[in-house]
C-alpha cells in the first residue's frame, strides 16, 4: 500500500492518529512496531505508506503543522476582533498541551533536529503572521502601537522554547498548561491597551 494510493480522508485519519502517539509517547519510544501494533496494523504496510520512521515523523508533524496553520487562518477569517481570535487559538493550543509529553520536545530537540530544521521555513512564516496579527491588532486599537513587536515575537519564541525543557526552568509541580496559560496571558495583557484589556477580561474566562 502506498501513501499515493490513499484518500485524504484515510491519509488524515492515519496521520492523525500517529500524530498523537508521537505526541504523548514522543518520538523515540513510537517506534514502527510500537506505532503498528497500536494502530492494528502491520508493520510491512506501514514501512509500504511512509518507508522509514523518520520520513513518518516528518510526513506526519509537518502534516499537524499545516492543519493547525489553516485552523488559525480560519478563526481569524471568522473571528469578530484580533482578541477573539487569539483567545480562541489559544484555547485550541491549550487542548494540544493537555496530550503533549515534554517527551515530544526533548526528542524533536535532540534524536530528531534534523527533522525539525525540516520545518524552520514554516516556523518563519508564522513569525511573520504574527507579525501581521499584532498589526492588525494595533489598528484595531486592542494593541498598544509603541512596541517594538519584531522583538516581542521573538521573545515569545524564546518564552515557548522554554516549555520544552519544562524539567531544568520550572520548579517541580509546574504542569505544561500552568506555564503556557501564564506565558499567553501574560503577553496578551502585556500590550493590551485599555480598550484591549477590558476585552480581555471578559475573555479570559472562556479559556
């Protein structure tokens, strides 16, 4: 069987599945035999659809990447204001770190940064939207205009690299959501302006 030969529907409910054994299992421990007899598949079939563990990983993240990509892209198209939209992505993300195990980073970062240097041109496209998200933000009058926000999303990049060395930077007792919650908070009230922050206010129980 080979990936050309499946319909999106059955790709993306593989590729799903996968996606979340990597997830909570992280990379090194979702070996062929262990993602197969999970799936209840054989390992031949997956060997067939991807060729090698590595290509899986790299065939189903960037897989995740794209799909959450155009989930944002979607809540902001349908979204009444920037605030809207971000809270509403940051509840999506949230759902995401319930799943994930720090196992996930710390593999990505060391057994398979290769992998990861796979995606660096998306990573730098969602800079640039977010660029683009916090201008539209300003205009909008929810963001303060006197920040410097080139700096401020990289900032946030440094603050979100933190989470995936959650053992060494956070005190024991520290769970991934209590941190994320915090960071995304804390940056939203961080350029909020009056308007923004009222806003906020009554959004922030919804995440």
């Amino acid at each position: 069987m080979q990936k050309d030969s499946l319909s999106p529907e059955t790709y993306a409910a593989l590729a799903e599945a996968i996606m979340d054994i990597i997830c909570t299992q992280g990379p090194k421990a979702a070996t062929m035999d262990y993602v197969a007899a999970r799936l209840q598949m054989s390992k031949r079939t997956l060997y067939e659809i991807f060729g090698s563990k590595e290509a899986m990983i790299i065939d189903v993240v960037g897989y995740d990447m794209h799909k959450h990509h155009e989930l944002y892209c979607h809540i902001f198209d349908t979204s009444p204001d920037v605030l809207v939209a971000l809270t509403r992505i940051f509840r999506k993300q949230r759902d995401l770190m319930t799943r994930m195990s720090p196992r996930f980073f710390r593999d990505m970062d060391t057994i398979y940064h290769k992998v990861r240097a796979t995606y660096d041109h998306l990573h730098k496209k969602h800079e640039e939207d977010l660029l683009a998200v916090f201008n539209k933000g300003v205009e909008q009058g929810m963001f303060r205009p006197n920040v410097n926000y080139r700096v401020l999303s990289r900032l946030m990049k440094v603050q979100m690299e933190s989470l995936k060395r959650m053992e060494e930077v956070f005190p024991p007792g520290i769970t991934l959501l209590e941190a994320y919650d915090t960071m995304a908070i804390g940056l939203l009230r961080s350029i909020a302006t009056p308007e923004g922050m009222a806003k906020l206010d009554q959004l922030i129980p919804e995440l």
